[in-house]
C-alpha cells in the first residue's frame, strides 16, 4: 500500500507560510503558524488587505489616474 502525497498541495501551503512569515516579521506583528489560513485571526485579515494592495497596485500599474485631460 503506497501513501500518494499531493506535492502542489504542500508547496502551497509552505509558501503561504513562509510568504505570511515574511509579511508578519517586516511589519512587526505577532507570528503564529496556527493563524495561517485563519479568517477569525486579525494578523491573517491583515495579510489578506495587505496582498490585496498589492494585487490593486499591480494592476494599475502604467495607468497614470491623477492626470488632467484637456
């Protein structure tokens, strides 16, 4: 009997984690591997807002919005 490990499963996961990891220790907030994925946890509510900046900033990105048309 052979155990299958779904291996883009726990890439993800260990990514997320270190990518959560990094955000906390930069921004200098509470690191805890169990709020990981957490949506009652305020650290991961932050993250989340905090990757969704980044999403936003990227997609406009070369859209120059304060300019005036004449």
């Amino acid at each position: 009997m052979a155990i299958e490990f779904n291996r883009e499963a726990y890439t993800k996961v260990f990514n997320d984690l270190d990518k959560f990891r990094d955000y906390c220790r930069f921004e200098g907030k509470p690191f805890n591997e169990a709020d990981l994925y957490k949506k009652d946890a305020w650290v991961w509510q932050a993250y989340q807002k905090y990757q969704n900046y980044l999403r936003a900033k990227a997609r406009n990105a070369g859209r120059n919005i304060n300019t005036r048309r004449n």
